[in-house]
C-alpha cells in the first residue's frame, strides 16, 4: 500500500469537487473559501435564467452583450438570496432529523453542489455561440431552434447531477444515513419555494406586483409582451390588493384618488378576478362620450392631434395614430384601426356614477372597455402601471421571438 507523502499537492476543490464532493465539502469548511460561494451561487442563477430562456425559444438571446450584462445582475443578487435561505432552511430542516450542520456550512454545501450547474451554462454559452459563429443570416434562428432538445437534456442531466452532488455533501456535514439526507433534501427542496412566496407575497400585495399584457388593447402604449411593475400604493389598498382577492379589506384604506389619463391595472367588474389595463378617462360625475371616432368629456371635444402613422406589430400595417390631450393635459397615443367609424366611434353619453371610473384603450378600435361593460368601481384598481421590466416580441416574423431592449425601462404614460 502506497502512503502519500504530506508534501503531495492537494487538488484545488474546483477539480476534486467533481469526483470526491463529499471530501471536497470537508476541505473547504476547513480552508474557508467563501468568495468562490458567491461565484457559484450566481452562475447557477445565471444557468437557471439561461435554461428558462431556452425553454422559451429565446436561445440566441444568450449571446447579447445587453442580455449577459443583465443577467450577470440579476443571477448575482438571485443568487446570494437564495443561497443563504436555502441554507437556513436546510439547516433548520436538517435539525429535525438531528443534523449537526450550521447554516455556513449548508452555504458550503448548496454553492459547491450545484457546480454542475455552472458546466450547464458553459455549455449553453459554447453550443449557442458556435451556431452564431458557424451560422449566418436566418439560418441561425432554425439552427437555435434545432438544439433546444438537446440542451434540455443538458439541463436534466446536470439537475440529477446537481442533486446527487448535494446529497453527498448534506450527508457528510450533517453526519447523516443516505435516508435522512433525501428526507432533509426533499423536505427543503418543497418549501423552499414557499419560504421565497411567503417573503415575496407582501411585497406584492402591497408594493409592487408584475403584470404582462396579453393582449393588443392599449397599443401604441403597451404592447403585446411587454411585462411591466404596477405600483400598489398609488391609489390605497383594497381587498383585490390582497392575495386572491381575500374579502379582508372593506372598502379601501390609504386611498388616493387616480388623475385622469392614469395607466390602471383593475378587476375587471363582470367577475372581479380577471386582470385588465386601461386608460383612465372619466372620473365620478363626468359625461362620456364618442361621437365619430372622438372623445368628448362633459360635452367638449377632447383635442386630438394627427400624427405618423403607427406600424401595427400584429399585423405589420400602417395604421392612424393621434395624441390626444385630456382635460387635465395628460397627452398620450391613440391609434384608430378602422379610421372614425368602427364599433365604439358612436356611443351614447356615459354618466359616470360616484364611485366607479370609465376606462378605454389606446387602441380605440380594437378595445374592450367601459364603452363595451360599464364602470369600473374604485374598490376593483389594483394599482397604477409604473415602468416595463421586459418586453418580448414574438411576433417578429423570426423563427425565434425577439427581445425589445428600446422598451425595457420605459416608464408609462
């Protein structure tokens, strides 16, 4: 039997960790590497972010500079969180079954574990940017498409390897059986997601809440994509400010009034469950009306100016577009499908009741709203839409969707 001699080089944890995770575990509580924590935490969010894009259709995506400038943020900061709430939900959990870690330890343990993460990105990034190298004009969307089958076995493959490797790991610093660590690792893994609802639901409620538009009402403003943030706040809260609607709140408390012109995300009335966004246009009292294809208000015409003609993303025409000028001066973009005469250009006056609000899209004609089912009652605004976040193109007239980068951050208004 060959004994190793002291002065034999031990091998870095970034190469042994591969073959000998449970002994790799064990050095690098020791050595107290803690920097290369954060590196790992963040490229498996980064792997996970890259993984639900592919999953999306938006592989060639990867490979922007506006993308991986983005993603190096936001897998930085999501993965530092759910580095150290995993860890402090894996060593809670791993004390009920009488496991000896400490939440750096599980730290340790879920950074080094899911190394075989990291490998999946590197290769995502080389498999994408070969087709990009190799590829030219729109070949590369088919091509990119072609191999989304084989890097979701990528991502299987290396999410059994990720979680083998934790199992190793958990079970060497919590002195465990092979059953209490998959008890432990199943246990966390389950309310892992509930922790991260549980710290993200009032922020939700009560801050901020995402919303995406599925629809093509409120163009030239929103778009079909675009996924923006609703302030909750800017109006009060009322029990549809709540998870589910719960019947909580009577009424609504902290209320602030909405202005005129206001981009608002509300109940729709006819089930009070049913998310919609439209434009403020009449408040309680007012008179509301459309007479050939114009807004009047309290029986004076709203003033609307012509302007270019808008290039409807749906169906790729030229349509009339105008900025219209509220009463209060809120101006804003309107466009007009089917000119001054389609099914809402002629409406009777609308009086609008205390309480409730009349609501109407941006794109006039293609538009379901107050013209359509009524007022809207205060009780039902969720919030006002502040800013987009993302926004995806999908129809493009690519084989792949397209990222609208000129829209991301765009306030709304």
């Amino acid at each position: 039997m060959t004994v190793a001699s002291e002065d034999t080089p031990t091998p870095s944890p970034w190469l042994s960790v591969w073959f000998r995770p449970g002994n790799t575990i064990e050095r690098v509580l020791v050595t107290g590497r803690r920097r290369d924590l954060v590196l790992l935490a963040a490229l498996a969010a980064a792997s996970s972010i890259a993984s639900g894009f592919i999953d999306r259709g938006l592989t060639t995506t990867l490979l922007d500079w506006r993308f991986l400038l983005g993603a190096v943020v936001v897998a930085t900061a999501a993965g530092i969180v759910n580095l150290y709430v995993s860890a402090v939900l894996l060593s809670w959990v791993g004390r009920i079954f009488r496991g000896r870690a400490s939440p750096a330890q599980m730290r340790a343990v879920i950074a080094w574990g899911m190394a075989p993460l990291g490998v999946a990105l590197v290769i995502y990034l080389a498999v994408i940017a070969g087709l990009k190298l190799f590829t030219s004009g729109n070949t590369i969307d088919s091509a990119s498409a072609d191999v989304v089958p084989g890097l979701g076995v990528v991502a299987a493959f290396t999410s059994f390897w990720t979680f083998g490797m934790l199992m190793i790991m958990l079970k060497r610093v919590q002195t465990f059986g092979w059953w209490r660590a998959i008890f432990t690792l199943s246990i966390g893994l389950f309310f892992a997601p509930l922790l991260v609802l549980f710290v993200t639901l009032p922020f939700n409620a009560f801050l901020l809440q995402p919303f995406d538009i599925p629809a093509g009402s409120m163009a030239p403003t929103l778009l079909i994509g675009d996924y923006f943030f609703v302030s909750k706040f800017s109006y009060g809260y009322s029990r549809y400010s709540l998870p589910f609607g719960l019947p909580l709140i009577s009424g609504r408390i902290l209320a602030h009034s909405p202005e005129r012109g206001d981009d608002i995300v509300f109940k729709w009335p006819k089930d009070n469950s049913t998310d919609y966004i439209k434009r403020l246009i009449g408040l309680p009292g007012d008179k509301v009306q459309m007479k050939s294809g114009l807004l009047y208000i309290n029986g004076q015409p709203v003033k609307r100016e012509r302007i270019e003609d808008y290039l409807d993303p749906e169906d790729h025409r030229l349509v009339a577009q105008f900025i219209e000028t509220l009463p209060n001066g809120m101006r804003h973009r309107i466009i007009e499908k089917q000119g001054d005469n389609g099914p809402y250009d002629n409406t009777n006056e609308f009086d609008v009741p205390a309480g409730s609000y009349f609501m109407m899209g941006d794109n006039r004609d293609n538009s379901a709203d107050s013209r359509a089912w009524g007022f809207v009652p205060a009780e039902n605004l969720v919030g006002r839409a502040e800013f987009i976040f993302f926004s995806i193109n999908r129809n493009s007239g690519k084989k792949q969707p397209a990222i609208r980068y000129e829209r991301i951050g765009m306030a709304i208004r």
